[in-house]
C-alpha cells in the first residue's frame, strides 16, 4: 500500500491510505468495534466491554503515514498491536474501554506539518495551516476534502473527556536495543525537536561567463551553511542536526542556482541546548546571506519541547516488562511520536521494541518475531495491571 510501486511511500491523505484503512477497518470490526474516520482522517475504532458501567478508556495508537521509501513498521506496527490488544482485552474480560487510533499524518512529509492527525485529537490543530499547499497545489483542506472526509467539525476528532491515558507502542529506531540485546523497553521521554524550511535566494545566472566574484550562488551558500550545521551538532554534545532536503532552482547543471530550498531537522534532549543551537544556526544562515549578497527567509514548521512519559503509567509499563520476564528498562526517544503531541491532553506511555542494526526510515528496517511477541505480553500485562487499578 504504497504510492510508489517498489517502494514504501504512504503521506497524509494519500490514495493508499484508504487501503490501509480497508484492512485496518475490517480488522476491527472483526472484534466488534464501533469505527468512524474524525475530521483529519484519523481511523478511530472503539471497543466496549459489554459489562462496563464506566465511560473511562484507553487509548491506544499510533501513525499510519510514512517517510519516502520507508521501511514497513514505523508507526503501523503500533497501529496493528494495539487492534490484537483489543483482542486480548476481551479474552482477559478487562473492565476497561479501548479506542484505536490510526493517525493520519505523523511524519510531516506531505505539507511539512508533523502530527497533524494527533494535534487535532489533542485538540491543538492549528486551523492557519489548512491553506498550505503540497508540491502539486493541493492544499491540506482540499486534500481533507479529496480524500472524502465530511467537512465535520474539527471538535469532533478531539479526544473523549473520559480518555485516562495514551500508550503507543513503536519500534525504537535506533541501535540501544540492540546494544543490549534486550527485547524491549519503556519510554522515558521524548527528545524536543525543531523542524525549519529555509530559503537562500540570489541571482540564477550563466554557469560559462559569469567570473566567480560576480555570482550570488544560492547553492553554493547553501552547501556552505549544511557543512556549519554538521560542524556545530559535531562540537555539541547529544545534538543532531540534520539537512535532509535540499532543492536548488531552476537545477540545471549549467545554470548557477538563483535559489536554493532546504530543511533543517534540529533534536535535544535539553530545550536550551535545542533552541541555543537554533539561534545560533539562524545567525550563521543570516551572516552567510550577507556576506554573499543574498537573501535568507526561513519558517519554523514544528517546535516541540521535549516531553517527559508519565511517571505512573510508565512504573505500570516496566512492572509489566518485569512481569512479562524481562529486564525492565527506560529510554529517552530520539524520535518524535505521537506520543509527544498526547503527553499534552492526557497520560501517556510508550513501550519500545527493539529496532535490528537501530535502521529505520529505510526500506530494510526490521523487527524480529520474538519482539513482537514479548511486546504483546508486556502491553497485555500492563492493561491488567491498568484495569486493576482503575476497579
Ligand atoms: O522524525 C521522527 O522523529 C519521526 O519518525 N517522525
Ligand atoms: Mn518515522
Ligand atoms: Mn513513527
């Protein structure tokens, strides 16, 4: 379910989409949930035990969008875990209500907006941005409408008053599983990110006659700021800095760049040490366009600080992984989630599983079996040991 045939590629509202959402739909309405698509297109399926006298539930979720030519268990494998945890909770008989949620957009890469199916559940989506158009015009409210989404009300998608908490399960993308051979692990907190599309612009000119001294080489000054990015994240410990798109116009081999486009990707665990860094890359960016006598505009597209997982329902995930015969650990994530946007409007938890060789956001990324599996105990546990509590 792929955009691109021989490669997965699946952005927000894209017509794969509606695929995924065929057999995720099925899926639950196997189990007997009650489904409905919210005003963003996020997939929700709720299920309720028959016997249950009280309104609280769990959510439980993760995105179903994916980067260009991406691997096959970012985000979706959360989305399918906790449908089978659904499963689970009913042959367990818990007392607790659940609702799936399979968010719309969390990577950001069709308009540049990350999380936008999580925003509008949290009840922070920024109505501003429904103007903003992808690389072939469409707007994100078009898109919404293209997609055949009713124009409903975007209160409709915001999360039930009676939700007690979030929990998203996700492969860690990264090499510490790994590291230490464990299966699984709970999520401590979410590293704060910063995300910019910046702008050189100068004067396209003749590749052939226009002497070096007399260019306003968009490119140029681009590749040179790129290197001062790699430099400072270099020289600051725990920093990643990251230009992963670059677009130079009009991209003709003979034709000295009149502009150049590109991203800056920009995590910490500390938010002084993120936005530090920023200012200061802000600065460089600005003193290069000087010096070459071009001009520099740039726009923020996401500022997130870095969100600690709640502290009880994080004990309640590594009493579960000890339960489940693991060793328990807790991890800061270096990737965004959904979970970051949630820990917002309600408590919330993450259980990792280990990421084989920590690739992902590459068509090889991985998992093993037998991960899977310990994460399905572990989540299963931790519903117990969340239905006691609430009894
Ligand atoms: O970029 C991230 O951290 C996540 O994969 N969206
Ligand atoms: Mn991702
Ligand atoms: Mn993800």
């Amino acid at each position: 379910m792929t955009e691109e045939p021989g490669r997965t590629t699946r952005r927000f509202l894209t017509p794969p989409v509606h695929q995924v959402h065929q057999h995720l739909r099925a899926h639950m309405e196997s189990l007997g949930m009650e489904v409905r698509f919210d005003a963003v297109g996020n997939l929700r399926g709720l299920w309720k035990p028959i016997d249950s006298t009280s309104d609280k539930r769990l959510i439980l979720g993760s995105h179903i969008d994916t980067v260009p030519d991406a691997g096959a268990f970012d985000g979706v494998l959360g989305v399918v875990l906790a449908i089978e945890l659904v499963a689970s909770a009913k042959a367990l008989r818990l007392p607790l209500a659940l609702e799936v949620i399979a968010f719309s957009e969390e990577e950001g890469v069709r308009f540049g907006f990350p999380f936008i199916g999580s925003r509008a559940v949290a009840g922070r989506f920024d109505t501003s941005i429904l103007g903003h158009k992808d690389a072939a015009g469409i707007s994100i409210r078009q898109a919404i409408v293209n997609f055949g989404l009713a124009r409903e009300n975007l209160q409709g998608a915001v999360a039930d008053q009676h939700a007690i908490g979030f929990v998203e399960i996700h492969i860690e993308q990264g090499p510490v599983l790994e590291a230490e051979d464990l299966k699984v692990a709970a999520v401590s907190s979410i590293v704060g990110q910063t995300r910019l599309d910046l702008k050189f612009i100068g004067h396209a000119n003749h590749a052939g006659t226009t002497p070096m001294h007399l260019r306003h080489d968009a490119l140029a000054a681009a590749a040179e700021w790129i290197t001062r990015v790699e430099a400072h994240a270099l020289k600051t410990e725990g920093l990643v800095a990251t230009v992963g798109k670059l677009e130079a116009h009009p991209n003709a081999g003979n034709v000295i760049a009149g502009s150049a486009e590109f991203s800056l990707d920009i995590r910490h665990v500390h938010d002084t040490t993120r936005e530090t860094a920023v200012d200061e890359l802000l600065r460089e960016a600005g003193a290069i366009a000087q010096r070459r006598d071009l001009k520099l505009e740039w726009t923020k597209k996401m500022d997130e600080p870095s969100v600690p997982m709640d502290e009880r329902l994080t004990a309640f995930m590594s009493d579960a992984i000890e339960a489940a015969g693991f060793s328990a650990k807790a991890m800061p994530s270096g990737a965004g989630h959904d979970a970051m946007i949630m820990a917002g409007c309600m408590p919330t938890a993450m259980l990792f599983l280990r990421s084989p060789s920590g690739l992902s956001h590459h068509p090889d990324e991985a998992v093993r079996e037998e991960d899977v599996e310990a994460a399905l105990r572990v989540a299963e546990k931790f519903l117990q040991r969340l239905a006691a509590d609430i009894r």
